[in-house]
C-alpha cells in the first residue's frame, strides 16, 4: 500500500446525508482537506477511480447493499484503487472488529460518534503511522 | 439539552436539519411501539446514535444506543417497546425545543 505523508483528498462514504455533511464540515473547514462524497459503496468504487484519485478513503462499515467490508475488498481488487489506504468508520470498535478490519485490508478505524473538531487530525495520525 | 452542546462550526448544519431529524425520531418511536420492522429500527437506531452524538447531543446518542442494543439483543416485550418509545417522544420534545442563540 501506498502511503501519502499528507493526504490532501478525501473520499467520504457514508449512506447518511447528516453525517456526510458533518464530516465534510469537518474534514474541509477544520482540516484543510479537499472532499470528495459517496453515499454507497457502490458509488465509491466510481468516485475512486476519478481523476484525480483519493488520497485516502473514509469508509462507513454500516451500509445498505454494499456495506463497507465489501466496499473496501472490491476497492482492493481493482488495480487502479488498490494502493488507496482506507479507513473505517464504525460505531462497533471492540477490539476483534477492528482486528477484523485491520486483517481485512483496513489501515485503521475511526469511531463513531467522532468528534468532528479532531477527525481530520485522526485522519492524518493514521495515514501518517501507516496502520503500525 | 442546548445549542451549545452543538460545536459552533455545525450549529448552522444542526439549525437546518433540526426539524428532519427530529422527524426521524420521531418515526422511530412509532416504528417501535408498533413492532413493525425491527430490522429498520435497529438501523435507524444505529445511525441516530452516531449522528446525535457527533452533534454533541451525548444524551440523544445514548437514548438512541439503547433502543439499538435492545433490538440487537432480541425481540423486546410490549412494555419495553412502549418504554423506549416514550424516552424517544422525550429525546424528540427535547430536542425540538432547542432554539438559536441571539444572533445565530
């Protein structure tokens, strides 16, 4: 996986308007980053592929259809998107499920509710400690 | 609760969805007492949950979290049902009451 020192874009997935606006709030008016929506998995695995890429994917596990662990395996799959580091967004961050996310290809977990004020700096951490 | 538990940056993000999402507990609460369709309700539950939380409402994100651990956790009694309910009637009543502060 290719590691960015400093992401600068931002593909958000979630299913849910309020949240995605929220964290779009917070990840480009209080972390400086550019942002790019999704609100399925399905609809990531196109955004993820636009021009240009995503630095980094923050990815919703609850979803309908796609939910985020097949999002995140199919992103894999893909050539063109498989460096892309993703993180995982969940309200469920016991201990295994992260294990499972982390085993699953994930470079790290946000929990949920997240606290808008630090997601970006969240994000950074775990883009720049590379998943250690 | 109040609009100062909102972070400045979304109050307003929280003023112009207030009525939407007051209107989704709104609908959970009746879904609930009905029985119909837990599987929804758990959903829904599971994503108030974050939401009112991330919004600063800790008290709604809990309210929410044990309506989504009690469907989780099986099929609940009438009497459950109309408990959680009237805490979600409550958690609706408090948080539509939230007004701006002078000058938001």
């Amino acid at each position: 996986m290719i590691m960015t020192d400093s992401p600068q874009r931002v593909l958000l997935v979630d299913d849910e308007d309020d949240i995605r606006m929220v964290a779009e709030i917070a990840l480009r008016d209080v972390g400086g980053f550019d942002t790019m929506t999704a609100e399925s998995g399905e609809q990531a695995l196109t955004k993820a592929v636009e021009n240009p890429p995503p630095d980094v994917i923050l990815l919703d596990m609850m979803m309908p259809q796609m939910d985020g662990l097949e999002t995140l395996i199919r992103l894999q799959m893909r050539p063109e998107t498989r460096e892309i580091p993703v993180i995982f967004m969940t309200a469920k961050a016991q201990t295994a499920e992260i294990e499972k996310y982390v085993a699953a290809g994930a470079l790290g977990v946000i929990t949920k509710p997240f606290d808008p004020m630090t997601l970006a700096d969240q994000v950074r951490g775990i883009v720049a400690d590379g998943g250690a | 609760m109040n609009i100062s538990d909102v972070p400045e940056l979304l109050v307003p993000m929280w003023l112009e969805r207030q009525e939407a999402i007051c209107d989704r507990i709104e609908a959970l609460a009746v879904a609930l007492a009905d029985g119909t369709n837990d599987t929804d309700s758990q959903m829904s539950a599971h994503k108030l949950r974050g939401l009112l939380g991330t919004l600063g409402f800790s008290e709604g994100s809990e309210t929410a979290a044990e309506v989504e651990n009690t469907l989780m956790s099986g099929t609940p009694s009438q009497q459950v049902r109309t408990q959680l309910s009237n805490s979600l009637v409550v958690l609706h009543d408090e948080l539509a009451a939230i007004r701006p502060a002078e000058g938001q």
